[in-house]
C-alpha cells in the first residue's frame, strides 16, 4: 500500500517516523479497492461460485 516507512516496531522507532511525509490515499484506496476485487474472485472461486 504503500505505506512501510510508517511502521513501528519498537518505541525507539517513533521518533524515526516523518509525520510531515503526507499519506496519498487515492493511491491507497485504490490498491485497497483491487485487493478487495481479488480477495472476493477468490472467495467466489473458493466457495465453487
């Protein structure tokens, strides 16, 4: 998503973490909207349509 240089693993990493660095959630979104289409073509597929 996109999103990696946002997580935290320890708290000495908090303070490591660019709040300024601003999120584009169209892109987020977007590839969020095409996992859901997969995941649910799976689903579909999984349960035998």
């Amino acid at each position: 998503l996109g999103l990696n240089d946002r997580i935290i693993n320890s708290k000495e990493e908090v303070d490591k973490i660019d709040i300024n660095n601003k999120i584009d959630y169209e892109s987020v979104n977007k590839k969020l909207d095409e996992l859901r289409k997969d995941s649910l073509e799976w689903l579909y597929k999984a349960l035998g349509d």
